[in-house]
C-alpha cells in the first residue's frame, strides 16, 4: 500500500512548479528561398517571464542545420500579449529540405509545444516539437493519408499525456471510481465531454482563452476531490466528469485551432492514450485501498485550489 501511495503521490508534487502552463504553446514560419531562408517566432509573452535574454536566447534554442543567421531582431506585442522574433538565415547552398531542431521547452516550461510552419516555392510542410520530440526533417511534399494518419494520432497521444497536469486529470477519473462499473461509467462520461466540447468549439460565437480553461480546469479537479473526500455516497459523479471533460476538450481545441489538424485524429489518438493510462491508475488504487484513495484526494484538491490561484494571478 505504501508504495502504491508513493507512486500516486509523486506526480502529484512534481506538478507544483508547472501548474499555471498546461497550455504552453508558440509558433513560427519559416519562408525558404534557395539558400535564404527567413524566420519569425512568436510566443505568448508570459512564457518569457523568467528568461534571461530571451532576444538571444529563444533563437539559440531552434536551429537549421546548416544555416548561419546574418540577422535577427526581436520585440515585445503588449496588445496581443506575444513575444515576436525574426531572423534571417543562409544556407552554403540552395536546399530542398531542411532538417530543424527545436528546444524551446528547455527554456519555457517541460510541456512547452511549438509549431513550425514552412514554406518553399509554393511547398508547404510543418513540425511540431516538443520535450520528447526535438528534431524534424521539413521535406516540404505532400505527405502521404497515413503519414497524416499517424501524425495527428500521434499528437493526441502526446497532448494527452504531454504534462503532468492532463495526467492528473485522468487520475482524478481514477480517485473518484469506487468500482470498476463506476470506473467506465466516468471514463466514458469524460470522453463524451471531451469530444463534445472539442467539436462544438469552432461553432460557438464565444471562444476561450487559455487563463480561462485553466482555472476551470482547476476548479474542476478540486470539486472532484471534494465529493470524494465528503460525499462519498454521491452518486452523479460520472455528470462532474463529463463537466470535466467538456473543460478538457476546450484545450483540444485550442490545440487544434492552432494546428489545423483534423479532431477526429488527434482526438482518436487521445482517446486511446487516455483510456491506457487510466486503467493502470485504477489497477493501481484498487491495490492502494481507501486510505490511499482519500490521500489522493486531498493532494489533487490542494493541487487544484493552489493551480487556480496561480493561474489568477498569471
């Protein structure tokens, strides 16, 4: 049991530092022409607050393999709230692929995303980095229905599971299901949340920004963990975490508004990283037994309370 504890407890810890950057995610366009090539980057300007230099030090964090920068200039946008860099770059010679390193989250936060849009004589193509995913070959071609396939699936499994804070989600689902009925009962409530809410987004007039989603987000954990701990006889949690997963499915969305990837893809790819993961955490507490289940809650209720107040006043 202590050690059943002990694994449930320390992601719980670890997600202190990073609780007000679930959503962590910038952009860049890269324009090649021959043996030019352009660059521009922009970032949400709260992700800079705690780098030193970042006019040098974001460009140094993404690389072209090759090219030697001749130029670069950066400048803070206070009414979009972004941070915009640009720069320009030569090759030894014209090029018909560019092979990109990218290491922001070494300077943002662990979950940091960026998107990398190119373009080269009317070619399009594009990357997405990551912690775990630093490196990309820009082969700017058409890519093939199951390359598409993968690569969208692919970034739902890792948007599902990229923080610690979409981890905790799915372990909140897990505290909070007192059988294993129950336990598909909530899993299947939160799904359906999440791909409603994911799909129903692009059609509202009203559209979240992400400090929003993630205080509800936060609340929402936090009024989980209270039902376990004082109404343990409740008997609706599977409608709380449909809310849960509506709040969810809001950072999908803005996850897909600014890829262009397909919902279906990337939510299939969640879909299945998520359910993975949640039965482990559920064979987990079931051994753990109702000590570490209200242990658990009381963590995920403090994570959720301090989460919110951070994100407040962020």
């Amino acid at each position: 049991m202590r050690r059943a504890l002990c694994l449930l407890m320390a992601p719980l810890i670890l997600a202190l530092p990073v609780a007000a950057h679930v959503m962590s995610m910038s952009s860049g366009d890269l324009t090649v022409d021959g043996a030019r090539a352009h660059y521009e980057l922009r970032m949400p300007l709260y992700e800079i607050t705690h780098v030193a230099n970042p006019e040098r030090v974001l460009l140094d964090h993404i690389r072209f393999s090759g090219a030697r920068m001749t130029h670069s200039a950066c400048r803070s946008d206070t009414v979009h709230d972004a941070y915009l860099c640009s720069a320009d770059y030569e090759f030894p010679s014209p090029v018909e692929r560019v092979e990109v390193e990218c290491t922001l989250a070494a300077v943002t936060v662990p979950n940091h995303v960026h998107l990398l849009r190119a373009t080269m004589g009317g070619k399009h193509d594009e990357g997405i980095f990551d912690l775990g995913f630093t490196r990309a070959t820009l082969r700017f071609r058409p890519p093939s229905a199951m390359e598409t396939a993968v690569t969208q699936a692919g970034a739902g499994v890792v948007r599902a599971l990229s923080g610690i804070v979409q981890v905790l989600f799915l372990a909140a689902l897990a505290i909070a299901a007192r059988s294993r009925r129950e336990l598909l009962a909530i899993a299947g409530a939160f799904l359906l949340g999440q791909c409603a809410s994911t799909l129903a987004m692009p059609h509202v007039v009203w559209q979240p920004v992400p400090r929003f989603v993630e205080a509800a987000m936060a609340l929402a954990i936090a009024y989980l963990a209270v039902e376990v701990l004082l109404l343990p006889e409740a008997g609706v949690r599977w409608l709380v975490t449909f809310v849960l997963g509506i709040f969810h499915g809001m950072y999908f969305h803005l996850f897909l508004q600014a890829t262009g990837y397909s919902a279906v893809l990337v939510l299939a790819g969640a879909a299945i990283a998520e359910i993975a993961l949640l039965a482990v955490m559920a064979l987990v507490l079931l051994r753990a037994g109702g000590m570490a289940r209200r242990v658990a809650a009381s963590a995920l209720l403090l994570f959720g309370m301090a989460w919110f107040v951070v994100r407040l006043k962020s």
